[in-house]
C-alpha cells in the first residue's frame, strides 16, 4: 500500500516538473521570439527605413480647396479622407476653408492659403506655409515631437500644447503670429524670439526682421470657426475609447455609437448605412507611396475604422473593433486580406482584385516594404493579438514564401457580402468600388487564394487619384517661393513617372525588408529614439522612458487649459538670450548641408546687443501694461462662440 501511495506521489510530482519545464520552454520561446523581433538590425530598420507611423487627413472643407500629390505638377479637387503625407500640397482658395488632422493635432487653413507638407512622420511635423492663414491646434507635446511652421521669413516651433494662428501676407515679406495658449519659438533674420500665451509678433523682412508685440486681436470669422471645432473636439466621447493620435477620432461621434460587445470589448458602430454596405466597399483605392494600396473611404468619419483596428460581424451588422488605448497607434494603408489580383490569376469573369476586411485578432501582413519589428507594432497597436501568432504567421508568409495564406481562416470571408471583388480596371483606375462590385458565386470565392498583397500594378490615375482637375490653382509665386526652416526638411518625392521608371514597372512587386541606408540627419536638438520595447512597441504613455531617463524633468506637457505664467521682463529677457545662445550652434549653415526646392536653412542666431535687449525688454513692458484683466486666453474659453457662418475671407488686423 505504501509503495503505491509512493508511485503515485512519484508520478505527480515528475508530472509537475514536467508542466514547469514546459512553461518555462513556453516562456523562453516567447522570449527568444520577442529578442529576434528586437535585433539590433531590425531596430535600426525600424527607426530609419520604416513607413511613417501616422499620416495627415483632409477631413473637412468648403469651397474650392486643391490639392496637389508630392512629386506631381497636376492639381486636382481634393478628396475628404485622403491620407496627406511628406510632399502634398494643399490650397483654399478665396472664400474657402480646410481642416487637415495629424493624430490629435489639428491644421485649419483660411481663404487663400496654401501650404506644403514637408515632413509628416511618427515624431515630427513640419509645414510650410507660404502665403495666407493657418491655424494649429496642438494638444500633446513631448520630449521627441517635433511641431515646426515655416514661413517666407521665420521659422515658428511649437513648444508646448496650445492654440496658435501664423498669418503670412501674399509678398511673403510679413509674418504675424498669435499664441491664444501655450509657448512658441520664433526664429530669422538672425534673431530668435519666444511668444507666449496672450500675445502677437509681427514680423517684416527677410535678411533682417522688425519685431512688434503687441495684444492678440480681436476674433475673426475664422478664428470663431476654429474654436467652435475645437470645443467640438474636446466633448469628444470617442477619446474615452481610443487614442487621441488616431487620426480620424473625432467623427466618430457623430455618425455612430459606442457599447459593449462581447468577446471584443468596447466598440463602435456606425449609424447609417445603405443597403449592401460593408467595409471597405464605398470609396476607391489609390497608390499612396511608400505604402502602396491605399483605401479612400466615402463615408465622412471613414478614415480611423479603415486604418487603424478591426471589423468584425456581430448579431446583426458590422462594428469597428479599435486596438489599445494605451499605445500610439500605427496607420495602415487599408487592413484587409487580398483574393485573387496575382499576376497569373484570373475570376470567371476575368482579371481582378477582391479583399476582406481582416477581423479581430487576425494578423496583418504589410505588402509594402517594412522591417520585423515593424509588423509587430503595426498589428499589436491595432488589435488583440500575441506576438507568438504574428511571427508564426509572419514566417509562414514572409520567411517561409508562402505568399498565399490560405491556412488561416479569416472570419469575415465566410460573412454575406464580406468579400469584396473589383475588375482590375476599376481597381487601379481609382474608380468608385461600389458602383462597379463584381458578383462572384461563392463557391469560387471559397476556392480563390488570399494574399498578403494585392498584386496589381499602379498606372498614373492610380495616384492621382479621384479628384477631377482644378480650377482654382494657387499663384504661382506663392507655391514656389521658398521658406526658411530649423528642421531638415525630409527629401521630396519623386514623381510617379520616376518611381516606375526606377522599379522597371514592378512598383508592387517590392521585398518585404527595405535595403536602404540610414534616414537623414536631423540638425536640431532631437533626443534620441526610443528603444522598442520586446513587442517591437512602445507604450504611448512611456514617451519618456529608456534612454532618456537620465532627464529629472522630461519636457512633456498636456493640455492644461490655462496660460502659461507670465515671466517678468527680466526673466523674459534672460529666457531668450539663452534661447540665442542654445540655438545658434544647430542653425548655422555649415551645419545643416541640405538642399531642398521649398526650403533654406534659418540665418544663425546672432548675439544681441545692447540696445536690441533694450528695445525688446521694452516691448514686453508695454504689452505686459496693456494686458487686459482677463487674457485673450482664457476669454476664449469662457465665451461660447458660434461657429462662423459667412465662408467668405477673414483676414487678421493689419491684413
């Protein structure tokens, strides 16, 4: 009896042993995987050959507004929910205004205003604005965010969240800007200024400027407009669910609603739609470098739930499953599995392209160039997944070559109407899906291979995309005059003639790992890049961790609602001889060896002199006596302003 009461503890205790050890492997394995996504190869990869983590979105206009694809010479009407990115020119013309969204930060242009997006990445956005009004809403700032306007004459930096107003006159030869809230930087003509909250600079002249200071004006119809959107934004129940930096965030309200679904948490459903709807059906797809097959939704809050989480079909119809909350999310072209469109393949009908809306937890796989780490970030930031089934689908797909993925069971293929299929005309001509949906018996949808990649070649339509041609252009003298810069503008891109020239017409036939150098220098004070975590992400929340923790007071401000406190003429003053000092070694020309069609390097900070601190102390003596008893700042708050109902042009005092 004891000798059996003795095997059985026996084989208990070495079943044990067994289940630790295999945990332990468990764990190790999941170690082992997440240190190969870390690499020291695939960090470099990620931090300078990787696609940008966020994009630009034209997400409201009236009246005529242009635009103009980086590279191109054509200007065409735009298009709501394009995706803007490095190199796209935008125009309103008189009468009109446009609301351009990156992440949370908000670009409102006025009547005849034009502006160039010279670099929109993961931590920067730089914009030259070369003639009329702009408006920037910038709600979060922190260590490696880069917010920079660049002007004819001055180069304007964004140093905390706030509310500001750039106004250029057509000649280029004045700036003027406002700061409603928050704290800016000025710099030209050899001279660096800081504009806080409550006050406006006037700038004249380009090889040296005259400075003015003064109240901030009262409000126009067009800051009256801002602000009402803004307000808009800031009610906003969407931010309670998702990230402010998903672009696209603040539609959602309007045209759906959140509840609690099952299995999949909080999710958002839209409101209306018409009969036959499902993702990825009403709009059009247009090649959008360096990510190729982008998706252009009709829908006006259709841009968040096509790039960024999942679709998934529940009781009744669709709903939008977002990622995590808790990380800065990655913008994806379009989140979909490919069906047929390989070169080779052919439907009944004949050539073309179908796609299905990728569920919850399923993995994407980009087809555009990117690097290992990258395609963690891209699916655990949009989605619910293990890092352990994205490199086991990874290297079934990628390492392996398996090119179809028809091992995997995508959930929304076997939903009613869940596949998508187009001609392949309609698909690179950037012609509305939905009018030209093809029906293929689902037998053969059953039987057709799913890709990562969509397989069809672009033609030029296929960029241009499905704006009809413009007739309302910007002047000429405007949109080529160049504008001086801090920051190392990013390369302009080459027209699309050059790119297929280049890829001898396989521009989608490209290797998963770009084989490029490193990116270019950037000559301001930047901190370095964050190192990944071992998911290949990192927590929005932890912008300030890893290398920079040697930092006691990390330069990272939310919005607060209030003024900065004032400094007085002193402490002013002393602020921005230093502010001289700090910047004069990263602006001086042979420091910043870059050429750029649209943009100079800024002339080096001189030392002042005596009589110019005189001139300026003075200055800020005079505004800081004129301050009103309660600020501009906190007026707009308290005051409900409508929102502007005459479109018309709206110009600053002294325009």
């Amino acid at each position: 009896m004891n000798a059996h009461k003795q095997w059985c503890w026996a084989v208990i205790v070495a079943s044990f042993a067994f289940m630790l050890g295999a945990s332990r492997a468990a764990t190790a394995q999941d170690a082992q995987i997440a240190a190969d996504a870390q690499s020291p190869q695939d960090a470099q990869a990620a931090n300078n050959q990787d696609p940008p983590g966020r994009v630009a979105r034209l997400n409201y206009m009236v009246g005529s507004v242009s635009f103009q694809s980086g590279g191109e010479s054509d200007w065409f009407d735009a298009v709501l929910n394009r995706p803007l990115v490095t190199g796209d020119n935008l125009w309103a013309d008189e009468g009109s205004r446009a609301e351009v969204h990156i992440g949370s930060t908000a670009l409102r242009l006025g009547p005849k205003t034009g502006i160039t997006l010279l670099e929109v990445s993961d931590r920067a956005a730089q914009i030259r604005l070369a003639q009329g009004s702009l408006i920037v809403k910038v709600r979060h700032v922190d260590d490696e965010d880069s917010y920079e306007v660049d002007t004819p004459n001055v180069a304007f930096v964004v140093m905390q969240p706030g509310d500001y107003r750039i106004d250029v006159d057509p000649d280029g030869n004045r700036t003027e800007v406002t700061v409603w809230r928050g704290r800016g930087e000025v710099t030209g003509g050899g001279s660096s200024y800081t504009v806080v909250a409550d006050q406006h600079a006037t700038f004249t002249g380009t090889d040296q400027l005259s400075y003015d200071l003064g109240q901030v004006p009262a409000g126009d119809g067009f800051d009256n407009w801002a602000f009402g959107r803004d307000r808009n934004e800031d009610d906003s129940d969407a931010a309670n669910y998702v990230s402010r930096e998903i672009t696209g965030y603040e539609d959602l309200d309007q045209y759906g609603d959140w509840s609690y679904v099952a299995d999949y948490g909080m999710c958002w459903r839209p409101r209306v739609l018409v009969a036959g709807w499902a993702p990825y059906r009403f709009g059009h797809w247009v090649w959008v470098g360096p990510w190729g097959w982008t998706w252009v939704a009709d829908e006006p809050w259709g841009f968040a739930p096509f790039h960024y989480g999942r679709w998934a079909f529940a009781g009744s119809g669709w709903i939008w499953v977002p990622g995590s909350v808790a990380v800065r999310p990655i913008y994806a072209p379009a989140l979909v599995a490919w069906m047929g469109g390989r070169p080779g393949f052919n439907f009944s009908f004949g050539a073309g392209v179908g796609w299905v809306p990728l569920a919850p937890g399923e993995v994407f796989i980009p087809g555009y160039r990117v690097s290992r780490a990258y395609v963690n970030r891209v699916n655990i930031t949009n989605t619910t997944v293990s890092v352990a089934r994205v490199t086991n689908v990874y290297n079934t797909v990628v390492v392996n070559r398996n090119t179809t993925v028809n091992s995997v069971a995508y959930a929304n293929r076997g939903v009613s109407g869940g596949v998508t299929v187009v001609s392949r005309d309609t698909f690179v001509n950037a012609q509305p899906v939905a009018r030209n949906v093809v029906q293929v018996p689902a037998k053969e949808l059953a039987a057709v291979p799913v890709s990562h990649t969509a397989g069809a070649e672009p033609v030029r339509s296929s960029v241009l995309g499905a704006g009809t041609p413009a007739v309302h252009m910007p002047p000429t003298s405007a949109m080529n005059r160049q504008v001086v810069a801090l920051r190392t503008p990013a390369p302009m891109p080459r027209s699309f003639d050059q790119q297929q020239a280049q890829a001898a017409g396989n521009l989608s036939q490209q290797s998963l790992v770009r084989q490029e150098g490193p990116g270019r220098p950037v000559t301001t004070n930047q901190p370095p890049r964050l190192a990944q975590s071992q998911d290949g992400f990192r927590p929005f929340e932890q912008a300030n961790a890893g290398n920079n923790q040697s930092k006691p007071h990390p330069r990272v401000w939310e919005e607060q609602g209030t003024p900065e406190p004032e400094k007085n003429t002193q402490a002013e003053s002393e602020s921005r001889n230093a502010q001289s000092s700090g910047n004069s070694h990263q602006s001086q020309p042979e420091q910043q060896q870059w050429s750029h069609p649209l943009a100079k390097p800024v002339a080096p900070v001189r030392v002042r002199n005596d009589e110019q601190q005189k001139d300026e102390e003075q200055k800020f003596s005079n505004w800081h006596q004129q301050k009103p008893t309660s600020p501009p700042s906190q007026q707009r708050q308290q005051n409900s302003h409508p929102p502007a109902q005459n479109h018309g042009s709206a110009t600053k005092k002294g325009h």
